[in-house]
C-alpha cells in the first residue's frame, strides 16, 4: 500500500462513458481528478455480445469534441470499446485501471477510498468529492435451480460461433435474450427458448419479426411460458405454462435473465436507494446523493432499470456534476 494516501479534490469510480465524461468536464473545468476501474477503459462494454451493433448512430454516445468513426450507420462493441480507450488517451484523462475499489468510507472532512490492483496490490486515496459511474451489470438474475453452476451453463454472452453445431437454450425472452438466439442460430446453433412470459417484450422493432418468423418455421423452438427446473449435463428440463415437463436437449445453456448492480460502495457510503428497483435516491439536477460530495453518474442512476438511461443521456450526467461540485468548493 502506498505510504501517504493521494488526495485528489474528485475521484471518480468507473471508466466508462459517464465517468469519462465527468474525467473530461473536470478537466475543462481545471479540477484535478482520478479515475479508478476495476478492469480495462469501457470494461462494462466489453461484456456485451463481440458482434453487437449499438442501436444509436455515433453523434449519440461520443465524448466531447472527438468523433466516433464506425464503418457501418452505428457502430459495434469494438468500434465503441476502442473509441473511448483511445479517448481516454487523447483527452489525457487520469485514468487507472485494474484497481477496483473495495472500500469506501466517510471522513471528516472528506472520504477514503481503499483499491485493489488484479495483482493484490493495494492503494489508499482521499478525496473531497466522489462520483459513483460504474455499471449496473455486475451480477446475474441467477434462476436457482441445480445444475446453473456447471461448466456449460453461462448468464454471459460472448460470440455466437461457439455454438456451431450444438443445441443451445436460451433463457430470457428479452433483447438480449432474443438477438443471441438469432445469432446463435445464424451461426449454426440449434436454438430453444424458454422465457416465463407469454410473449416476448422490450424487443428492437427490427429483431421481433425476424425472431417470430423463424419460430413460425420451426428454426427456432421456443417455450413461452416456461421455465428452467433443473440443468443436467446434456438436457434441461422445463415447466410448461399448463404444468407439464419437457426435457429438452441443451450441450450448452445461456441464462440471460438480465443482471443487478453491485452496491456495496453505495452501502458503505450511506447512498440510499430503492431496495427493489435499486435506483438511488438523487437530487435530480445535480446528481447528488443523500450523502453531501457524493454523486452518481449513469446507468446506475437507474438501478436495475434498463430502459432508461443509456450511453446517450448518460454521458450527460458528468458535466452536472462538476458544475455542482465547482459551487461546492
């Protein structure tokens, strides 16, 4: 652990793009900052899908004056993941990735804030404002059933093309859940679905037909309402909406019933928040928290929330929260 504690007047927790954007509202604004992510630049980003193509045109999640070049209408995971990594350089944003901070408490004045690299080296820092920007896709809806924690079981999504040729369930029935099953199917999987609702919901305009369609041909099998009993090393066993079981052949399955944000920094440092939604309790044009020089910046504003804050608002939220903190000092 460093000796003496560095202090920063703003440490920001979170190098996606709402904490880049506050990195770069400090730093126009002359306020020295810090920004701490437990993985790479734009690590939440790098969990979704290797092919996924954003569903906003560029001029909607850029950063500041830097464009975002794509080769299609709207760019891709990488395209995005390499834009603002290279943002981060352009803009000389102080940002320190792999230390994840493990803890954070109040002082007076001010807090402290304890990471930990990915090699177990450990470092202290003070600060007098903290901005909490990192993602709500920490942890998995798991479905608690036996056999979720076998090897061939994931809540993730990588790339559709390890499924060749192999029978894939897909549990979820939402946006996620659907494009993985086209493309997975598109890549030669044969694809089941089992979603516990009658219909499919919060799906793209353009994916719903094509989804319905191929479940109209028999491409895709799909069991709505339904849900997960048990998983075994070669079927899956399902309840049907009328109480029957099925066992159905999976070599693989994607449970991708969506995700909760991890909190404990919000605990550790009195944020309030709504138990079920875990959307925080903020003043709404400062983003300040229940706790005075705390704030909170992106989609976890919104807590499990998924359909409301996005890149495109999110990236907003940095600049409100530097001008608050400048009235502050």
């Amino acid at each position: 652990m460093n000796a003496v504690p560095e202090h920063f007047p703003l440490v920001i927790v979170g190098a996606g793009p709402a904490g880049l954007a506050t990195a770069l509202a400090a730093r126009e604004a002359g306020l020295e900052h810090v920004v701490l992510e437990r993985g790479a630049v734009a690590e939440n980003i790098r969990r979704f899908p290797a092919n996924l193509v954003f569903y906003s045109t560029p001029d909607l999640v850029e950063l500041g004056d830097i464009p975002l070049i794509c080769a299609g209408a709207k760019p891709t995971r990488t395209e995005a993941v390499t834009y603002y990594t290279r943002f981060a350089g352009a803009r000389e944003l102080n940002v320190r990735t792999y230390e994840e901070v493990v803890l954070a408490e109040r002082l007076e004045p001010g807090f402290r804030l304890l990471t930990r690299s990915h090699v177990g080296e450990e470092r202290e820092y003070r600060a007098d404002h903290v901005v909490l920007a990192f993602g709500a896709y920490d942890q998995p809806n798991r479905l608690d059933v036996p056999g979720e924690d076998l090897p061939h079981v994931s809540h993730w999504f990588d790339e559709p093309e390890r499924y060749h040729g192999r029978s894939l369930l897909i549990v979820g029935g939402k946006g996620s859940a659907a494009e993985a099953a086209l493309l997975c199917w598109r890549a030669g999987a044969r694809v089941t679905i089992s979603y516990r609702q009658p219909r499919f919901t919060g799906l793209k305009y353009w994916i719903e037909p094509d989804l319905v369609n191929r479940i109209a041909e028999g491409s895709i099998t799909a069991y709505l309402p339904s849900h997960v009993v048990a998983i075994g090393p070669r079927t899956t066993r399902l309840r049907l909406g009328d109480g029957s079981e099925l066992e159905v052949a999976a070599d693989f399955v994607l449970a991708l019933t969506g995700y909760q944000p991890k909190l404990d920094l919000f605990d550790q440092l009195g944020v309030r928040y709504d138990p079920l939604t875990k959307r925080a309790v903020l003043d709404p044009e400062t983003h300040q928290s229940c706790t005075p020089g705390v704030y909170v910046a992106g989609c976890i504003c919104a807590g499990n929330i998924g359909n409301e804050i996005f890149i495109e608002n999110g990236r907003l939220h940095g600049a409100a929260i530097v001008a608050a903190v400048i009235r502050e000092r």
